[in-house]
C-alpha cells in the first residue's frame, strides 16, 4: 500500500547505502537508484549528496525521511491493528541467526512455527553474531537469535535457554579418556578456532580470562567459519576446540569425536535480540511468544 518509492527511500536512508538497501529489499542496485531519482523529481530536489562512494541525506532529504518514519510506523500500527480485530496472523518477517542457532535450533523451531500460523513468511539470514547484533542494529531484520552476550543497552535481550559448552578430540587423543578438563590445559593443544565475530569464539576467549589465561598462550593453528568445519577438522586430528554440545549429537554416536566437560564449566546464553519499538509486527509478537514456549519445552542438551 505504502509509496515504493518512499519504501526504498526510507531503506537507502537508513542503512545509508544504496548496495545494502538492494540486498535487504532483495532488488537490483539499479532498480533503486531508479526508485530514489523518481522521488527526487517528484520533489524536484536531490534527496542524496553523493560524495567519495559514500552518501548523505541533504536536508531535504532528512525532512523526507523523518515524514517517511512517521508514515511507517503508522502503517505498522494499522495493520496491526486491523489485523488483531480480523485474527489474521500474515506477513514476511526477517530473521537474522548467528551459525550454530541456524543450523542447530532453528530449523525445528520455524517448522513448527509455519506449521501453526502458514501465510507467514520467513527470511532468514546466517551470520556470526556480530554482523547479526549489526543487522539489528541497523533494522535490517526485525529480529535475532545469537549465541553471546549483546552489549548494546539501547536493544532488547531475551535470553532463550543456555548452551553447554564442551572440549571436543579425535578418537585416540590424550585427553579422549578424560571426563573433565581444566580450562589451563586447553593450550598445550593444537587449537581449532572460530573466526573473529563469533560468538563461540568470544564466550570462549571471555572463559579464559576470566581463568586468568592469556589468549596468546593459545596455539591457534586454524580460524574456521562454521561448526561444521571445526568438526570436520578435529575428527581429521588438526586440533582440539570448544563448541557446543548441541551440534555434535551425530559425531557422538557414530563415535568419531569426544567431548569432555570443562572445567569450570562454560555456559553461553541463546538470546531473542530486536529493536525497542512502539510497535511490532504481529507476527512478530506471535513469533517471539512461539519461541518462548519452544525454548521452554525445549531445554539445552547436557551430558
């Protein structure tokens, strides 16, 4: 119903980037260049100053855009409101996941939620939590799911349910017989690590500091990006890492990895992160109180 012109004005503008604002509406970068200039000479006035492949918003532009906002979050509450009166529970939500939530918890958890409310449509982006605490920063996507602590106090953090953590081995390593391992001899192994922005990555680091050991004494012999990957590595007897237990169920059974307890033991939290908006989406709110439920009857796996 809204303007598209205003629609992807409004994108462009706040993400501040005509590439970022084609990807999240999912069109061509031309497609919105062309959409904003319409706007501009239906203003007859640059809403853009474009310097350096870097953009602005003229004042013109900031005008339109803080009309724009007010235009948006009143359509937001109307269909909301429309649709509490109807009972109808429709859209597209966008959902960003850090890795190890998007390939370990969420699949069940969206199937079962497609399941109960079907004219729901759901985009999921994968990231580590970084970029998704990013995306959410920027309204890139309506909501998160994250595996570490968010600092950011100006969004909102609901932690779903924690994650054990464990050391994984190969078959036959040294430690493959133990049933715990202090944190203190996690370096005297070759080590296995996730990439920079994961949350694996900094539950871990955090764990060892607070341990009193110094991340450099850790001998790091390869940076990974998924789970998956990592697995894939111990079992070829590259190393050792930390990951959750949660994603190993498989390797366990079949009995080509180990995982040990660590001690003390490490824990991280799976967290709904968003915006703190007047509104949200109705089917934002259904989705939100699916998962609390999910979560709830769906505790960590533990040893």
């Amino acid at each position: 119903m809204a303007d598209r012109r205003l629609q992807v004005f409004h994108t462009v503008a706040r993400l501040l980037s005509f590439t970022k604002a084609a990807e999240h509406l999912h069109m061509t970068q031309p497609a919105v260049t062309f959409q904003v200039r319409q706007l501009e000479e239906h203003f007859n006035t640059r809403l853009f100053d474009r310097t350096h492949n870097r953009i602005s918003l003229t004042v013109a532009g900031e005008r339109v855009y803080q009309y724009a906002d007010r235009i948006f979050t009143l359509y937001g509450e109307m269909e909301n409101s429309v649709r509490e009166l109807t009972g109808e529970v429709s859209g597209v939500l966008l959902i960003g996941a850090s890795t190890t939530i998007a390939e370990y918890m969420l699949p069940a958890l969206l199937g079962d939620f497609k399941s109960k409310y079907p004219d729901v449509n759901i985009r999921l982006q994968v990231a580590n939590t970084d970029h998704i605490v990013s995306m959410v920063e920027n309204n890139s996507i309506d909501l998160g799911v994250v595996e570490a602590p968010v600092s950011n106090k100006n969004l909102v953090v609901e932690t779903c349910r924690m994650d054990q953590m464990v050391l994984i081995v190969p078959k036959g390593h040294p430690l493959a017989r133990e049933r715990s391992v202090p944190m203190t001899r996690i370096p005297d192994y070759p080590y296995i690590c996730r990439e920079e922005g994961s949350g694996t990555r900094e539950v871990m680091l955090e764990h060892l500091s607070a341990g009193g050991i110094d991340s450099c004494n850790l001998n790091i012999v390869m940076e990974l990006g998924s789970p998956e990957a990592v697995k894939g590595a111990v079992e070829a007897g590259m190393g050792i890492s930390i990951i959750s237990r949660a994603t190993i169920a498989k390797e366990l059974a079949l009995g080509t990895l180990v995982a040990i307890n660590i001690e003390p033991p490490m824990e991280r939290p799976f967290s709904f992160v968003h915006q703190k908006q007047k509104f949200r989406l109705r089917a934002i709110e259904k989705l939100l109180d699916f998962a609390r439920a999910y979560c709830k009857d769906h505790p960590a796996v533990r040893a």
